[in-house]
C-alpha cells in the first residue's frame, strides 16, 4: 500500500545525490582549474599542484551545496538549506578528524572515494531532516 510513495522518494534521493554529484564535480573542476592558474609558486618541486588540489578541495563543497538547492527546486522537495549546511559541515568535521584514526591516510584511493561521498550524502540527508 506504501510502495508507491517509498519508491518515489527514493527515485528523488537517488536522482538528488547524483545531480550534486555531478555538480561538485563540475565545480571542483572549475575551482581545480582556478587554482591551477592562480598558484605560481613552486612549493617542493610540485609546480602547480597544490593550488590544483586546493582548488578542487574548495570547490567541490561549494558545488555540493549548490547542487542540492539546485535540485531540490528541480525535483520539488521540500527541505531546508540550513540544516543542508549543517550536513555538510557535519562532513566536513567527520573527514577531517576520522581520516587518520580510520586509517585512511594510508590508503589515498579510500580517501579521496570518502571525500566524494560523504559529502553528498550528509548534505542530502541533512536537506531532508525536519528540525521540529
């Protein structure tokens, strides 16, 4: 009796985490481009890596949260962008101080695969809570 519904809003989380998906990943790449030809400098004989990466890691965020307000005005679903941020620096605070005790700084491809994810879906599911 409840499928339909059920389906459907799952159909809509689904579609919303890889629009913003695809979203942050567009502006990463804009901030990764952006970084790339602002940083001059030559730290460590890396050239402009690290302004590369710096830019990605400051875009992809951005794009994230951008991506969820996009959508959820494009699929009509009724959340707020507060606690959206709230999710996303939820993210943010996971990924920075359990990276190194989960051991993910050993394994980069893990890292960077967290980093995607996490992202997308705190902000998703603090778009859809209802604070009462």
């Amino acid at each position: 009796m409840n499928a339909k519904p059920r389906i459907k809003s799952t159909f809509r989380f689904t579609l919303q985490l890889i629009g913003e998906l695809v979203t942050g990943i567009l502006f990463g790449s804009i901030g990764a481009c952006i970084g790339y030809n602002v940083y001059t400098g030559n730290l460590f004989n890396f050239g402009r890596i690290p302004g590369l990466v710096t830019g990605f890691l400051v875009g992809y965020p951005i794009g994230i949260f951008i991506g969820i307000y996009l959508f959820g005005k494009i699929l009509r679903i009724k959340g707020t962008m507060l606690e959206s941020f709230m999710g996303i620096g939820t993210a943010v605070v996971l990924f920075l101080f359990f990276a190194d005790p989960l051991g993910l700084t050993n394994r980069p491809y893990l890292l960077f695969a967290s980093f995607l994810a996490l992202f997308p879906l705190l902000g998703t599911m603090g778009y859809y809570y209802k604070l009462k």
